[in-house]
C-alpha cells in the first residue's frame, strides 16, 4: 500500500500520492497546465515555517517531474515565472449557503526563484487546507498528475474524482462500480476553466453570495471560448476524456441531457469507473516521469541481465511492455531459463509480460496463442479427467 505523506522531510520524487483539500480543487479558476503542476507540487512540499507554510522545490525537482531537459534558462524560466504570476491570482471561495455565510482568501502570498529553488508562501489562513488534511479531501497520484499534457484533462480529472467524494463513495476500493457525475453545460464550463475568471465583472459575479453559474458563462464573460457545443465537444471534452483515459487511474464516459428530442444540449452525465490498481501506472506515465538519465541506466541493465544477444531496441521493447519495470523483467527472464526450449527469445519474452506468464513451466502449441493454449489443456484436461 502506497503511504500517504504530505511533508518536506523526504525527496520529493519518493512521494507518490497528494492529499489535496476539495475545497482547494473546487475553486474556479482557469489555468495552464504548468501552473496546476507547481502548484501539486508545491501542496505536496509544504511545511510549517514560523507559522508560515512554505514549499520549497530545487530546479532538478522540477526537471525530474515536468520533464524539462534544458536548463532554468530562456523559455523554461519563462515559463517558470508566467505560470508563479498566474498563481498569485489564485482565490478560494468557502461557503455555507444554508447560513448565508462565506470566506474569500487568497491561496498564495509569495513566489520567487533564487538559487535554484522555487519558494511558494502561502497564505496563513490557508493552513487547514494544505497540512495535515484530515477530512473533505481526494488522493492524487502524483505521477499520473504530472503525466497529463492539456489543462482541461488535468482539471476535469481533478473534479471528477473529488466528485465521488461528494457522493459519500468509498472510491478507491470499488473496482469497476460505476460512478454518475452530473453537471450542466455552463457547470463544467466554468469548472475546468474555459471561462476566463480575470475578467473583472466576473470575479464580481463570481464574489456574489449566490452563483448564477449560467448567467456568468453564457453572459457576463466577454472573452468567450469554445461557445458552441460543437467546438467544446470537439475541442475540450473528448481530448480531455481521452487523455484521462489514456493516463489515469479512471476510465470515464459521457452521455447528453438534450432539450427535447435533438435540442440544445444543457447537461453532461459522466459515468466514471475505478481502473484495476495493477493498471493504474501506464507504460506511458513511467516513461514520462523518467529522466532521460534513468531511462538510460534502465535500458544497459536490460542489456546487462539478457546473456543471449539482444539489441538496443529489444531491451526498450522490453521496457515498455513492463511499464519501464526492470522487476518484471528480471522475473519473465528467470521464467524462460526454466523453459525446455524457446526458439525466439525476445518474441517470447515480450509475449510472456503481456500475458502475464505466471512463474511454472509453460508451452504453447504451435498455431495457438498462448492463452488459446491455455483453453485447450483445460479441455484435454475435463476429457481425461
């Protein structure tokens, strides 16, 4: 079981998982991908210093997990500083609508980059939302957020798993149950950040008591983007829910609340399922998270455990069939030295990690696949029986 940590004690590419506040995820706001990563892993960083939290993230930090190769120069800086400045803008709204009740406070104080450490100063009155969260909060692992490359993917994955929280479901222990996420058109809008929440009569609107979410997405916003439904489809939902499903640990659907029969579409309805854990880390997310350094080392150890000849290109097959797990690897090779006779090596192996060959004497029947193999023994098996 993966251990749930929210401290500076260890590096930061030990800690895996994010315990993030739904309050935080909640708040609307738009933002660039890049600006959502740093602050991950600045949430993830965060310490008490003489009341202040603070989070404090070295340049090789950032390179390790935003897959930066050049050095802090020239547009990685740039980028580096756009995104520290969108941060500052960050707001949280709290309220008790039953009570008539609510809390406007901003997220983050300071932000500066001095001898290759990025510094983020939160807020004070943030504090019960960053350390030691306790309640009203969803697990994040950090890795798949790293891995998403579209700010809508990287939103609408954060909102759809806090969602589940909402509902009082017990999300990360129900494989394959199907979750039912509503939201209207105008919701999600504003919830992914497809409405620019600068604007200053919307950040009036959006400090109203009581939202009305529809009139400050279809009305009060003038910097309108993907107004039809046709380019929201096409532009923001299905990349996003593609990605999601590509990269994380949920696969997500959608279906259409319509007007009528054919009419206007008002709502969307997300069906949301729980993927297997031994799932959750894809070959894909591995691979980026790795530097180029460590995928180097990975693939000489490849060829360093494999005694018959392989090539370069074999052992990177290898490792991406395993999701870059040199274990795996190290398991199916001492599985085929325990064979009678394979005649292609590199074939079986890649076979034998897709298939999951299991630790026993194995064969295959020539014509047949190994799983076709598999049904034929247990025939023979009731006939002979």
């Amino acid at each position: 079981m993966q251990k749930i940590i929210n401290s500076q004690k260890q590096p930061l590419k030990e800690i895996s998982i994010l315990k993030k506040s739904n309050v935080l995820i909640s708040s609307k706001y738009n933002s660039s991908v890049l600006e959502n990563k740093l602050l991950a892993l600045g949430l993830l960083k965060a310490k008490n210093e003489e009341g202040r939290i603070v989070s404090k993230i070295s340049t090789k930090e950032l390179k390790h997990f935003l897959n930066e190769k050049e050095k802090v120069s020239g547009s990685f800086y740039t980028q580096i500083k756009e995104a520290a400045d969108e941060m500052m803008d960050r707001k949280v709204l709290i309220e008790d609508k039953e009570n008539n009740r609510f809390i406007i406070m901003a997220l983050i104080g300071v932000v500066k980059y001095e001898n290759n450490i990025l510094e983020i100063k939160f807020e004070p009155d943030m504090t019960n939302y960053i350390l030691d969260v306790k309640s009203n909060y969803t697990n994040f692992n950090i890795p798949i957020l790293m891995s998403f490359k579209r700010t809508y993917s990287y939103r609408l994955y954060e909102i759809l798993k806090s969602g589940l929280y909402d509902k009082n479901k017990n999300f990360s222990n129900k494989e394959k149950e199907e979750y039912i996420l509503s939201f209207t058109v105008p919701e999600l809008k504003l919830s992914i950040g497809v409405v620019d929440t600068t604007e200053k009569e919307v950040k009036q609107e959006l400090r109203k008591g009581k939202l009305d979410i529809a009139t400050i997405v279809n009305d009060v916003s003038k910097n309108k983007k993907f107004e039809s439904w046709s380019n929201f489809k096409f532009c923001v939902l299905d990349p996003a829910v593609s990605e999601i499903n590509q990269k994380s640990d949920i696969s997500v659907s959608y279906t259409l609340d319509r007007n009528g029969n054919g009419g206007k579409v008002t709502g969307i309805e997300f069906s949301v399922i729980y993927k297997p854990k031994q799932k959750t880390l894809s070959e894909n997310i591995k691979k980026e998270i790795l530097s180029e350094n460590e995928r180097e080392n990975l693939i000489n150890k490849v060829l360093s455990l494999i005694e018959e000849p392989i090539t370069r290109e074999n052992a990177i097959s290898f490792l991406k069939c395993s999701g870059w797990n040199m274990g795996i690897i190290e398991e199916i090779y001492e599985l085929a030295s325990k064979q009678e006779e394979i005649q292609n090596l590199v074939g079986w192996m890649i076979s034998a990690i897709n298939n999951k060959y299991k630790a026993e004497k194995l064969h295959k029947v020539q014509g047949y696949s190994y799983q076709e193999t598999k049904e034929l023994d247990e025939q023979f098996e009731k006939i002979f029986s």
